[in-house]
C-alpha cells in the first residue's frame, strides 16, 4: 500500500512537472523561422536578456538540427549558458561540438568558452570571499582551464582568442603555484614538514618564473632546517638570497628571517562578512 501511494506520488510529480513545463514554453517558437529565431536569440544576447536567447536557440536546434544556422547557434548557446551562470552545461556543450566538428573553422571558440567556463566553474560568494578559498579550493577546474587554453594557444596560435587565451594561462599558472605554496603553508603550520617540503619543491620544479618561487624556497628552507637537514637548508637559502633579495622571507639586510606563513583563518569575522572591506 505505502509503495502504490509512493508511485502514484511520484507520477502526480511528474505530470504538475509536465504542465509546468508545457505552460511556460513560449508558443511562438513554434512559429518563428529558422532565420527568426537565430536573429532574436542574438538580440536577446546583446541586451543581456540570456534565459530568452536560450530558448529560442534550443528551439532553433531541436527544429532545425541540420540547417545553416545549427554551428553557430550551438557555439552562440554555449556563449549565452556561461552567461546565464551555467559553466557546467557550457563545458558539456562546447565538449560535444569538439567531438563532433573537430575540423570546425570556429572549433577554437569552443576550447575558449570551454577554458572560460571550465576557469569560472566554482566560482562563486564561497570561494570569493571566505577565508583562504581561492587557493584552498580544489583545482580540478583551474588546471581543466590551462590545458583548454593551452591546446587553443598550440593548435590554433593564429586565433583571435589566442592572446587572451594566453594572458589567462600565465594567471592561471600563478594560481596553480599560489594553491601549492597555500598547501605548503598549512603543512608548516601543523608540523608535517615532508609534506610541505614536497609542495615547496612542486613549485620550484614546475612553475618556475611565478611570484610564488620565492616564497616556496623559503619554505624549503624553512622546512630543511626543522628536520635538521642543515647543508640543503643553507644551499636553499643561497638560492634564495641569490635570486630574490627582496623576499620578505629576508631582512633588510638580506638575512633569512623565516617564511611569512600565511593564516587566513585569524581573518576576523568583520572582514569576512564585509568581503574583505574592513579588518
């Protein structure tokens, strides 16, 4: 009895669902050309207006899935999700025109959006605003963006997204070192020194000419020196000295003084619900 009530539950749910749906598609799709729909869904795009432009260009693709307008009314779609707030469906759009029109004249737009959304994906109050979360959060997406960018950059190097591509790749390349040294941090703070020294030396081997190589030999030098390791500390800290004579991990002077190990926890309450305007 309780699992009748359940189905008959769940296929009410399913009908209201229907009628939902069916009361809120807009009938004149059904009556616009191809043409039509393609022009007003471009209008719908310039004044911001993401929810009706997308509308029309599904309407546009489920109507006409093989007409003239089909490529670029996918390529406008995945422009028009990443600015209604949707990386994900984005990502899965422009990952579909990739496999199906690899030879594309506009495939790059595709790894662009797709590096765009894939670089927003995540991206919201949380990360932006609480303590740490820029370089605490996992950076699954930031790292899916480098690689999008970087075969756009490789492959189509003559594209007119490629400078930007590339500009967004050195910033992204600077957050994936920044996240690394934030690790390296924390592990300092707890006492597990191996691990940060491994998070340290990730830095240095692999993302050389990034702000953050200063602050990862500093932590290695930290690092030797509490394992007693004694000879690579003073050998990393020449490295340092050599290199970067204005780390703040050095005094005026140029004596090593230590890593400033970052605690974005004692940020207080203050400054986080005021986004950082007031201490």
């Amino acid at each position: 009895m309780l699992w009748s009530r359940f189905v008959i539950a769940f296929t009410l749910v399913l009908l209201l669902g229907a009628c939902s749906s069916e009361e809120k598609r807009d009938p004149e799709l059904d009556t616009l050309s191809m043409v039509e729909l393609y022009n007003k869904a471009q209008e719908n795009i310039s004044d911001g207006s993401y929810d009706l432009a997308i509308g029309k260009l599904d309407a546009l693709l489920s109507r006409f899935p093989f007409g003239n307008y089909a490529d670029s009314a996918e390529l406008n779609l995945m422009y028009a999700h990443l600015k209604n707030g949707e990386p994900d469906v984005t990502v899965s759009l422009a990952d579909r025109f990739i496999r199906l029109h690899p030879d594309h004249p506009q495939v790059d737009y595709a790894y662009y959006m797709r590096g765009l959304a894939n670089y927003y994906s995540g991206y919201d109050l949380t990360t932006r605003f609480l303590p740490g979360s820029t370089f605490a959060r996992d950076m699954g997406a930031t790292k899916a963006s480098f690689d999008d960018f970087a075969k756009l950059v490789n492959q189509f190097p003559n594209s007119p997204y490629a400078n930007d591509a590339h500009a967004r790749m050195i910033y992204l390349r600077n957050t994936l070192a920044k996240h690394e040294v934030y690790i390296a941090s924390y592990y300092v703070r707890r006492g597990t020194y191996v691990a940060a020294l491994n998070r340290a030396k990730t830095v240095v081997d692999h993302y050389q000419e990034t702000p953050s190589v200063a602050e990862a030999l500093a932590i290695m030098t930290e690092c030797y020196y509490r394992l007693g390791l004694t000879d690579l500390a003073e050998n990393t800290k020449k490295i340092l000295i050599a290199n970067y004579p204005d780390s703040p991990s050095l005094d005026k002077d140029g004596n090593y003084i230590g890593p400033n190990i970052e605690n974005d926890d004692n940020r207080s309450w203050w400054n986080i619900i005021s986004f950082g305007l007031f201490s």
